[in-house]
C-alpha cells in the first residue's frame, strides 16, 4: 500500500466547496458519479493530499476539512504533485491515471483570500478513470506505474 483514501468528496455545482460522502461511485470515462466536474475530459477526479491541507493549517486555518479545496478524494500517504503525469493508481478495483499536476485556478478561492495561498494549484493532481467502482474512506491506494 502506497497511501489511503481519507475522504470521498462531492459538490453538485462548479465553484462550490465538496462535501463528503461515505462513498462513491467512479465511472469510467467520466468520473465520480454525482460530481459537477465529471465528464468526458482529463480531468475527471482530482486528489489532494491530506498532508497539503495540513500545510495550511499552518496559517492558522484551523477549520479546513476534506473538500474545501473541492478535491473529489482526499489522501493520505502519498506526496501526489511527485507522482509523474501517466502513473496509474489503484483503489480497490478502481483504476485511474494522472493526466495534469496543479492547475490555475479561475480567481482566487477563499482559502487563498484569507491568506494569500492556497495548495490545489501545485500540490493537486487531476486523473481520468480508467477502471470504474465504489470508492470509500479507508480503501488503500497502490502506484501501480506509468
């Protein structure tokens, strides 16, 4: 085991904050089943480390919680921006496969208005699914390679 599924994490609408759920369903081609970022494209699902939130806690955000920086899986264990763009990862029978590291964000989300930073944009990465399941906190996460 590479790292662990910590958090499962929805929002119906772009632009909103994820929720968590107590598990989901990935959809090969699309995504997390329910999610308004799901979709034919490269960025079907995107994970953010737990040890990125933590690291703005540092900042004295106390209250950051899975899904605020609308992650669709929440991790712990595995240092994610490392990860190279092709790698695949297991969760369970679930298969997905890096296609982005970061990205911009379209304006500054609230976490970064209150202090002048916020992770997603290096620390996050985008897959696309290639194996589709149910997907629950807990479940192990295996490299499985490029």
């Amino acid at each position: 085991m590479d790292g662990t599924v910590i958090s499962v994490n929805l929002s119906e609408k772009k632009g909103t904050v994820k929720r968590p759920i107590s598990r989901g369903l990935l959809v090969a081609g699309s995504g997390l089943e329910g999610d308004a970022h799901a979709g034919p494209w490269h960025r079907q699902v995107s994970l953010l480390a737990q040890e990125s939130i933590d690291k703005m806690r540092e900042y004295g955000l106390d209250e950051l919680e899975p899904g605020i920086f609308a992650e669709n899986i929440t991790t712990q264990g595995l240092v994610l921006n490392t990860l190279p763009v092709g790698e695949r990862l297991q969760i369970g029978e679930c298969v997905l496969r890096v296609t982005q590291i970061g990205k911009e964000c379209a304006g500054p989300c609230e976490v970064a208005r209150r202090v002048g930073k916020c992770v997603m944009p290096t620390e996050g990465i985008f897959a696309e699914v290639l194996t589709g399941g149910e997907i629950a906190p807990g479940m192990p996460i295996q490299r499985m390679g490029v």
